[in-house]
C-alpha cells in the first residue's frame, strides 16, 4: 500500500478518516475505514480470521475482491453453521470458483469454525478470549520510518496458543495481521485520528 500525499493526508485528517495508507480502489478504501477499528463481534472475528488465512500467500487485493462471495459461501461466517460442514460442503467450496479453492485453508476454516465453538465454551465468547489475551485493550504501536512489523511477542504468543487450542493457519504473521486489521493492535501512524482510538 503506498503512502498518502500530504495534502490528500490533511483533508482526511479534518474529517477523521484514517490516512495511514490507501489507494483509490473503491474495495480498498472501504475496507481501510474498517482496517484497525476495535472488533467485538464474533461473527467478524470468525470472518477476518478465516480471510486472513486464505490470504496467506496472496495479495489483500484477492482477498477483498472476493470476499462478498466468500460470505455468501461460507454463510456469512457463522461459526455455529461454518462447523457443520462435511465433505458436501467441502466439495461445494472446492468447486465454487468464487473463493480461493485451496482445500488446505478450506479445511482450515471448517477446523476453526470447531475451535472457535470451542473457546466459547471455555470463554463465553471468542471476543473474550482475544481481547482477554492482550489484556482487554488494544495494543499501541509507533513505527518510526512508517516500516510496519510482519510480526510481534504478541502475534508469537497468540500464535501459539490458537494452534495449542487446535487452529490451523495461525502462524505469527497471519496473526498479526488479523489482530492490525481486528484493532488488537493499533498500528495508525500518530498523524492518524485513527491512532487515538
């Protein structure tokens, strides 16, 4: 994502809109008004932790160029319904061109949508146990230079403890990048109205 002329920076800022980096791809500049925003809800918990593994070794562009249709396959991210599918469902997402159809991360959903149902039984509910593990706030970051870290302590240490509770495709970098885009992690540059948040 490049970074913002100054001018473009100043007008957001007056308007309170996060500026730390854009584009002018319609589908990019929604999603940065979500990008870093605390995230309570289980269901878009669910649904930026499943994408954020289906992104892994792709571009974010793929990932949010399709994940309308994503939603409607994976209905809508209930994890209630998402942990009920079997090999019908497998093979209705393998063959659905609309989504990645890699059967390692399909698999890989279906087996979180089980551990999430699980954490919830130990939990209450998944918000709990990861607002829990970072201590109920979101974690601040400055980065001098505006370099951002592919990873954490953090990431490492919830990394960690996903896979123990039975996750797959958690490791420490796709991690950190759900817990920046769920707002775990507050990583908006201190210019950013964003980075008060």
């Amino acid at each position: 994502m490049r970074r913002q002329n100054p001018s473009r920076e100043k007008a957001e800022r007056a308007v309170g809109r996060c500026h730390c980096w854009t584009t002018d791809d319609p589908l990019f500049l929604v999603y940065r008004d979500e990008w870093g925003v605390p995230v309570r809800d289980d269901r878009l918990l669910f649904e930026q932790l499943v994408l954020s593994g289906f992104q892994a070794g792709l571009s974010w562009r793929t990932i949010l160029y399709k994940r309308e249709h994503f939603q409607r396959a994976f209905h809508n991210f209930e994890a209630d319904r998402v942990a009920t599918y079997g090999a019908r469902e497998r093979r209705r997402l393998l063959a659905d061109a609309g989504i990645i159809r890699n059967g390692q991360k399909i698999d890989a959903a279906i087996n979180n949508a089980k551990a999430v149902l699980t954490v919830r039984e130990d939990f209450g509910t998944f918000s709990d146990y990861l607002w829990g593990f970072i201590g109920g706030r979101p974690i601040r970051r400055r980065h001098p230079g505006g370099e951002l870290p592919a990873r954490s302590t953090e990431s490492d240490a919830l990394s960690k403890d996903l896979q123990t509770r039975g996750f797959r495709f958690v490791g420490s970098t796709i991690v950190y990048a759900f817990m920046q885009g769920v707002g775990l992690v507050n990583d908006h540059r201190p210019s950013c109205p964003r980075a008060r948040s």
